[in-house]
C-alpha cells in the first residue's frame, strides 16, 4: 500500500536558522510528489510540486524540496525561515497517473523569535 | 459512517448545466473546505467554512462557482453554467478546527463535463 510519512509532528526553530522538513514515501509505482503549506484559517496552500526532471524543485516563499528516488525521500527546506513561516506543512503524493492524493500528517513548524 | 461523506461520487454532465456537490463533514467538525483536483496536479484551494460563514471566498474560480453551509454541518458546491474545465476531481475536508488539525477527507466528486 502507498504510504506518506511525515517523521517529524513539530519543529522548533529560530528565526533565520534553516531547516529541512522530512517526508518519505512508500509506493509500488512512480509518484507525483507535493508540499502544501497551511496558515491560520486557511486552507492548504500549494508551495511546491515534483513531476518530472530536475529533482530539485524550488517553491514559493523560498522553500526547496529535493526528490530522492533512491531513497524515497522528497525533503523539504528553506536556509533561512522567518515568524511568518509558522505553519503546518503537509507532504503529499499522487500515484502516476491517477487523482488519487494521499496525504502525510503534517510537521508543525514553530518559528521563534 | 464516521467519515467525510459526498455525493455523488461521479458526475457526468453537459455543458452549460449546473451542478450541485455535496459535503457531509465528520460530525462536530466545525472547519470544512472544498477543494479542486485535476489530474495528476495538486490540490486547488476553492473555499473555506469556519461554522456557516466563509471568512474567504476569492479561490474560487470563477462567479459560476458557490458554496454554501447550514447548521455548522452540511456543505453544497454549485457551479452554475458548467465549462468542460470545470472537469475535476470535487474534494471535501473538515477538521475540529481551523488551524493544527488534520483534515478529513471525503473520496471526493468526479466531475465530468462533456
């Protein structure tokens, strides 16, 4: 069965410290990989997506993910995060060729002052 | 069930009809949000519920689309006058509250305009 794990519930983090939010997938076919951003009373936010190609894939905001087919991994990160980078993240795959979203459950990134 | 429930699961329509989507959120759930998805993209913020109001309402595409909640629970999608890029994947989610909670998901309404 496809899986998305998301390791990491919360991260703590200082502002202007980087950070890399981990995700990895399990799936027995390729997979279109996503990361979403959700903000206080909003809805999930698209910050980045790998289709194809270059496995490093940069996003809104500053954020980078890089896909790791070796490794299964498609972590996100950003060298330098601010206050307004408190959110909750959430990795996501979609099997190829299909809508079928399946969803991690989500890191929580704190950013302190 | 004690599920994100929506109907239809599939919609085949013409163009130019409207069409009604259906959310039942998990009971008690006080967020609900809808949701686009084309094939083989990401997820298309449309609109947000907290309770029966909607504090946002500038993702959803167009002045065809519309959404509606009564008694903090049920949910309809409308699209008024149906494009054939109005074909997508309809999806429904509701969480306890608005921010650091997971959210729920329904299976979702394939929309088919023909």
């Amino acid at each position: 069965a496809q899986s998305v794990t998301q390791l990491d519930s919360q991260v703590p983090v200082f502002e202007e410290a980087p950070v890399e939010l981990r995700c990895n997938y399990s799936s027995s076919v390729s997979v279109y990989l996503f990361w979403y951003v959700q903000y206080p009373n909003q809805g999930l936010q698209l910050l980045l997506k790998y289709l194809s190609g270059s496995t490093l894939v940069k996003g809104i905001n500053g954020f980078e993910a890089e896909f790791n087919k070796s490794q299964t991994s498609f972590h996100l990160r950003k060298p330098s995060v601010h206050i307004s980078d408190t959110a909750e993240y959430f990795c996501a795959v979609i099997l190829y060729n299909t809508d079928k979203l399946i969803f991690g459950t989500g890191t929580r990134l704190q950013v302190f002052p | 069930g004690a599920g994100v429930s929506q109907s239809p699961s599939n919609k085949v329509t013409e163009k130019g009809k409207d069409v009604e989507l259906r959310c039942d959120p998990i009971s008690g759930h006080t967020a609900l949000y809808w949701y686009r998805q084309r094939l083989g993209q990401g997820l298309e913020f449309l609109i947000y519920f907290q309770g029966n109001s909607a504090p946002d309402k500038s993702g959803l595409p167009s002045d065809r689309f519309s959404a509606e909640r009564t008694g903090e629970s049920v949910s309809t999608l409308t699209i008024q006058r149906t494009q054939q890029e109005d074909s997508a994947v309809y999806l429904c989610a509701s969480s306890s509250e608005s921010f650091n909670q997971p959210q729920h998901f329904g299976d979702g309404t394939r929309l088919s305009i023909l």
